[in-house]
C-alpha cells in the first residue's frame, strides 16, 4: 500500500508540471491530463482516509500544526482546481454546457499556482531520508564539493525561475491572465518549472534540517 501512495504521488506530481505548461501541450491534453490528476487525487484521499478519521484527535504540536495546515490548504486548492475546471472546460468536461467565466479563468489561476506552491512544500517536507541518502554517499567523497555546488546551483536558479514564471502575479491575480512566452523553448520552460519547484521543496528541506540542528545544539547543552 506504501508504495502505491508513492507512485501515485510521483505521478501526480509529473502531471502537475506538465500541466503548468498549458501552452505547450495544447488544451486537450491538458485537460485530459487535467482529469488524470483529479482522479489520481481522489484515489491518493481514499487511500490515506485515516488522516481525516485523526484530524481531531490528539494534541497538536506546532509540527503536527504545520503538516495539517499543508494538507488542508492543498485539499482546498485541489478543490479550487476540480471547480474552476469544470467552468472553463472546453473539452473533457464541455458536456456540462458550463460558460466560461471571468472568475472561473481567476480562480483558476489562483488555486493551480497555491497548488503548485503548496505541492512543493510538501515535497520539501517528504524528502528527508532521499537526501539524507545522498549526503551520506556523497560525504567525503570524490564529487562531495561538486555536489555542494549543485545544491547552491539549484537554489539560485530555482530563484530565478520562480520569479521568471511569474508566480507571485499569479498567487495574487495581480495580471487577469496567465501569461506565457511562446517563443521559449519548451525544454526551458519546464527547466525553470521544475526548478521552482525543487528550489521550494530544498528551502523547506533546508528549514526543517536547521531547525533539527538547533534541537541538537540546544540538547547538547
């Protein structure tokens, strides 16, 4: 069951890039890609139901906190996404004779980019033990400051991109609509996508080790 959750979560957050570039794969198989997720969505909340069934119960430390804020927001931005598509469908879900609206295009814009950011904030908090791994072999070996060096790479591009992108015009609707610049390369677009992305997730990465840190420092004392 483990690794089902897994796999559906990998492949959730595939199509979630992919869909973030509407331009390049055209409307229909971004829809269809769209539904994909949705459904992939749905079957991730039924597999992981317990969460719902604890929500209140227990004491909630400011972690526990944390971890919930992250689920909920995502629960509701997935539902912002469900909505808003359903409204500003023209193929997948047009035999629902839904006119496209002003605000189903907005709300649109606003839950896919919070669920991309929200996404990846939860990545950064679920990748601990991968690059936990990879420092370990990494650690005093042949390629350790090369891979330090990628590590910072990342981390500025992943600046770049993000502010690249746009995604703060789009969190905050402070355009009407989502702009894209055709004449770039899809192989690039995707290159700064997936690098906001991993820039989110290791600023979270990176929070949460130095938090754990300090925990140590503290107790050593």
């Amino acid at each position: 069951m483990k690794k089902l959750r897994i796999i559906i979560d990998v492949v959730m957050y595939i199509f979630f890039i992919i869909l973030m570039g509407h331009h390049v794969t055209g409307n229909l198989i971004h829809e269809i890609l769209g539904t994909g997720i949705i459904v992939l969505f749905i079957i991730h909340n039924l597999l992981n139901i317990k969460f719902y069934k604890v929500i209140f119960k227990g004491k909630y430390n400011l972690k526990r906190l944390f971890l919930t804020l992250i689920d909920i927001l995502l629960l509701f931005s997935m539902i912002g996404i469900i909505i808003s598509s359903m409204i500003i469908s023209n193929d997948v879900f047009a035999f629902l004779n839904i006119q496209t609206t002003s605000f189903g295009l907005k709300l649109h814009m606003l839950s896919t980019s919070w669920g991309f950011i929200i996404m990846s904030v939860h990545l950064g908090l679920h990748i601990n033990g991968l690059i936990n791994k990879v420092n370990k072999k990494m650690k005093n070996s042949t390629f350790e400051y090369i891979y330090y060096l990628v590590f910072l790479l990342l981390l500025v591009y992943g600046i770049y991109s993000f502010i690249k992108l746009n995604f703060i015009s789009d969190m905050f609707l402070l355009n009407p609509f989502k702009v894209y610049d055709f004449d770039e390369s899809p192989f690039i677009f995707y290159l700064h996508v997936i690098s906001s992305s991993l820039f989110i997730a290791l600023t979270i990465y990176l929070l949460n080790k130095t938090k754990r840190g300090g925990k140590r420092i503290e107790q050593n004392k």
